[in-house]
C-alpha cells in the first residue's frame, strides 16, 4: 500500500516571508553597526579626553612648580637683599635673562611674532622666570678677604666655566660668572676674575654661613613639534629652555615637554594699591610695574591628536570651547578643552 505525501509539507517560504524576514535582518544588522559605531566614537573621545587631562596636568605640575619658586635665592628676599651683580659674560652682550631683581623674576612675551628667539608659535604667549637652584654648597675656603676666587667642598651641583652663580648669606647677594672651576684635593676653587665680570670683587668677604647656588633662567613656550596628525595637522607642545649650572653660561636647546599644548596665554596679577594683594589682572603689555606682580595666571589649550572625533565648527552638535575670551574654531574634529591656573609668586610676597 503506498503513502502519498501532502504537498503542504514541501511548501516553501512565501514571497512576503521572505521580505519579512529581509527587513528584519536589515534593521538588526543596521542597529549592530550603529552600536559599533557609537562605541568607537565613544572609546576615540574617552582617549582624546584622558590624552589631554593627562597633558594638561603634566604641564601645569612643572609650570606651577617653577613658578612658586620664581625669585628664590636661599634664606634671602629679594625685597630684603637685593642682589649685586657683576656678570659680564660675553662681556657687553650680557644675556637679558641674566638681570634679577623684582622687576625680572617673571616676565611674559604677548603674543610673540613669528621668527621669534623661542621659535615659538606666533600668537602664543612666553613666560621666563629666574630663580637660584633649589641645591646649594657651603663655603671652605678663602673667607678672611676679599679676592678674586671662593671655595668649597666638593662641586655635586656640576659648576663649570661661566656658568652663572650666586652666593648669599642673608644680609647680601652677589650674581657672578665663574671663569674657572677647579678641583685639588677635594676643594674646589671657582674664580671670578674682571675678564667676565664687571669688578673682581664680591660685595663683601663671604664666611662659612654663605650658600652657593646655580642661577637659572626658564623658559616655558608653544612650538611647532615637526610632526603631523594622520590628517596633516600641526602637532604643538609645550617646550621648556633652561639655562642653569652646568650649562657654562649658554643658554641649552629647549626640549619638549608635553605634546597637545595647542596655545598658551598669560595674564599677570599687579597689585596697584601696595597692599601684597593682587587689584587686577593684565597681558604682559599692560603691566604697568613688573615689581608689583605678585601672581600670573596661565591659561592653556589642550588638543588630542585624533581629528574627526567631534564635530567640526557649523555643526549643530559641534564642541563648543572657550580660550582667551572667544570661541574656539574647530576645523579638523579634533578634541578640545582649555584649562587655566593662578600662581602666586612666593619670593616676592612681602
């Protein structure tokens, strides 16, 4: 006996099903890559955003802890011992940076033109301060009179010829440029003769209770790296120039610091009324006293490396980022953010 199959059991899918069925597949794989898509621009902006916080702290740390130590020179105040200088190296070309008194431990560049000393970025700000190092070494030797040399035991701050020093012990200050650094028996004798400086006298015979320090002159600035983002864009960072001891007087190339330091601007706290408090806040070209700045403010422009992460200018979603009292033009998607900070110059508070 045979059995005949129905043919309803060998129906395929209908036409409809199949649309159905399409459709549904459409909207999930659509909903899958709308996911994906939201992830990665989640994840590029979440990198962007630790990339610049990362930045932004690494450059704000080292330029606030220069700047609270700006006009520093040991148990001394510049308001109390002002300094003598006889530096002359090269004699008659004296560099400007070299000169330390209230009107110089801090002073601002605005908006600096291209081709400028820094090779900075134009329309950025510089800011140069001059401190004493934070080490110093004791007097040993030749302290009965004044003479044309000083010595000390051991040299573990690396003094060498014409590096720029200073010595104090509280009641006075000289700045010198050392001629010869030599090493007998342990003493070092650095000499400071009238061929680089402008007398070859210190103010006064200095005994054991006087520090020798290396003086530094900083720079902090926004420079050109060399290098480009994936879509042709300049990358900027912010660089430091220090001359210090160990330098022999020149001032070193300047290194980069941190990366994605897009604009640097500066403005100055100048108390107006002697009060050792701050009255108003002025760009370096409407500082009307450079003794009376007792604090500067910083404000920075962070931008991550990765463009088409945001969107750009005339979108109606685009980042809005406010730097300098205006609008941030946005033309390559990159993330930004401006921080700022207030520092108070210390050394210079009465």
């Amino acid at each position: 006996m045979r059995t005949i199959k129905s043919n309803q059991n060998m129906a395929g899918f209908g036409l409809v099903e199949l649309m159905v069925s399409i459709t549904l597949g459409l909207l999930l794989t659509a909903a899958v890559i709308q996911t994906l898509v939201a992830a990665n621009t989640s994840y590029r902006i979440q990198d962007s955003l630790s990339q610049i916080q990362e930045a932004g702290r690494y450059a704000i740390h080292f330029l606030g802890k220069d700047l609270r130590m700006a006009g520093y020179m040991g148990c001394a105040s510049l308001r109390n011992v002002p300094v003598n200088n006889i530096a002359d190296y090269p004699s008659g070309n004296v560099p400007a940076d070299i000169v330390f008194d209230l009107n110089n431990v801090v002073r601002g560049s605005n908006n600096v033109a291209a081709g400028n000393a820094w090779n900075a970025v134009p329309n950025t700000d510089v800011i140069t301060l001059r401190r004493a190092t934070s080490q110093s070494v004791r007097l040993t030797g030749n302290m009965a009179a004044m003479n044309a040399n000083i010595q000390i035991d051991g040299n573990p701050l690396g003094f060498q010829q014409y590096d720029y020093l200073m010595i104090t012990d509280c009641l006075n200050a000289d700045l010198f440029v050392a001629n010869n650094v030599s090493n007998s028996s342990g003493t070092v004798t650095i000499t400071h003769p009238q061929s680089v400086n402008t007398d070859v006298n210190l103010s006064k015979a200095y005994g054991p209770d006087a520090e020798v320090f290396g003086f530094e002159s900083v720079s902090y600035f926004v420079r050109d790296t060399g290098r480009d983002t994936d879509g042709g864009n300049d990358i900027h960072a912010l660089y430091v120039q220090r001359r210090s001891a160990g330098s022999g007087g020149a001032a070193p190339a300047a290194y980069e610091l941190v990366e994605g330091v897009e604009n640097m601007q500066l403005t100055f706290g100048e108390d107006t009324d002697n009060d050792n408090g701050v009255d108003v806040y002025r760009t370096t070209n409407n500082v009307a006293n450079w003794e009376n700045v007792l604090s500067v403010k910083i404000e920075i422009l962070l931008v991550s490396d990765q463009e088409n992460v945001v969107a750009q200018t005339g979108s109606d979603i685009a980042q809005v980022v406010t730097f300098n009292g205006a609008a941030v033009q946005n033309n390559d998607g990159r993330y930004r953010r401006a921080i700022s900070n207030v520092f108070t110059i210390r050394n210079k508070l009465k």
